[in-house]
C-alpha cells in the first residue's frame, strides 16, 4: 500500500503553475487562430515556457509535499541517540531523521497553535496530522509529540543528543531567533548536534515563485553563522540544496569549519 502524506503545504506550491500553463496554452491557441502579431505571441509563449519549467521545478525538485532527505550525513553519525524536532509541524523533518537514523527516537514539538492552520491549512488537530504522518511513515512509535514553544522549551537541561529545526526558525524576529537557538543549546548535551535547515534565497526558489516563500528576509549564512555563535554553537558544516541552507553546528565544539 502507497503511503498517504498529507504535510500541509497549499496545492499552488505543487500544481499552481498548471493554471499559468493552461491559460497560457489557450490564448496561445486562440491567437494562432486569429493570427496575432508577433509580439503577444512571443511573450504568451515565454510565459508557457517559464510556467511549465517552474512546475516541473515546483513538484519535482522542490518538491514540499514530499518526503525530505537529509542534507548532510554528518548529522547524528552515530545512528541513535535522543533527538528534538524544533517546529516539527507535519512531520517532514520528524520522518528525514527517523528514516535515515532507525535507532534514534525522537520528540516532535509544536506551538499546534492558530500559526499551525495558517501555515498548513485547516483540518484536523494539528496533532492529529501530525500522528497520521508519522503513521503512514512507520515510524510513530519512535515519536513523542509535545506541544511548546521553541522560545522556552519545556524541556531539562542537556536531555537531547541532537536537535534538528527545519524552515521554523526563520519565521522569528532577530529576538526570537536569539532565545530560539540559546534555548536549544542549553537542552542539548555537551557536543549536541543541531542541523538547522532554512529557506536559502537561491536560484532555484527565485526562478519558481520570486520572493513569495521566502522566510527571513535577507538573512544569510554569515548572519545565522553569528545567531548561532551567540548562542554557543560552533559550525561544523553548511551548505546548499534546492531553496534550503543547511547549517550543522555542535554545542559547546571547537570544530573546524569545513
């Protein structure tokens, strides 16, 4: 049996294009018909062009509603150990780890607040998705799910061996990003692991939707590489991947930046 994910992300993302693409096709037809001019014809069919590329983009590299990979494999490269999903929302990040590290077990929390259906849409309790996610992944039982705020997580100190926080961070003020990643490195373990992943301005996310997914403004790695300092992380590695800078940074490390 296929599994069904539903991760939330507004059909436009995937399939918004499509409505460019038939538009433009018909009046592309309809001016061969009629025999237009050169220039409307040109135009309609750079607009054809660039619709059905940012689609094949959209859905096939993008790909939100899909599952996610794990950016690099340096992250918990000891394959187990206690993991925090900070803003696991539907689980996308949740499923990454727990898939690519099948002897980790993992807390996924959540504001599962008013900011949760307006991000993903209206439906069942967030929590509720959530679950019916990790279920279709198989990997529920290796799940707690926790309702809290990244900005003061419910949590003891030095209780988690790794931290993953994907496209969650990046919706906060420069504030909250400083109590966010201070917050983080206080419950991981001396050494802890964060893999930060964000909505990177890249060629990519530019040529599909310009600047309409874009979280946090201009922000870039030399301005998350000082957040992250600030807070007591040293970064270990970064790097880009489709509309995303990863950062992977250790808790109180002195490793070399490669």
């Amino acid at each position: 049996m296929k599994e069904q994910f539903d991760f939330g992300y507004p059909w436009w993302i995937s399939y918004g294009h499509l409505v460019v693409v038939v538009i433009a096709a018909a009046f592309l037809a309809l001016g061969h018909a009629r025999k237009w001019s050169k220039v409307p014809m040109l135009l309609l069919s750079a607009v054809l062009l660039w619709s059905t590329a940012a689609f094949v983009a959209a859905r096939f590299v993008l790909n939100v509603n899909g599952r996610s990979a794990m950016p690099t494999q340096n992250f918990i490269p000891s394959g187990k150990g206690r993991v925090l999903d900070m803003g696991a929302g539907t689980g996308r990040s949740s499923i990454m780890v727990l898939e690519a590290r099948p002897q980790t077990t993992l807390v996924a929390l959540d504001l599962f607040g008013e900011s949760y259906d307006e991000h993903f849409g209206p439906g069942a309790s967030p929590q509720e998705r959530l679950l019916a996610n990790l279920k279709a992944a198989g990997v529920e039982r290796r799940v707690t799910i926790q309702a809290g705020d990244m900005r003061q997580l419910p949590f003891k100190s030095a209780e988690f061996d790794a931290i993953v926080s994907s496209y969650a961070v990046d919706h906060l003020n420069r504030d909250g990003v400083q109590k966010s990643l201070a917050e983080a490195d206080r419950v991981l373990k001396p050494g802890g692991e964060l893999l930060l992943m964000l909505i990177a301005k890249d060629p990519w996310l530019q040529f599909t939707f310009g600047p309409l997914l874009l979280h946090g403004g201009t922000r870039g790695l030399p301005w998350w590489t000082s957040r992250l300092q600030e807070a007591g992380f040293q970064v270990v590695k970064h790097g880009m991947r489709p509309a995303t800078l990863y950062m992977l940074a250790h808790s109180g490390s002195a490793s070399e930046v490669r």
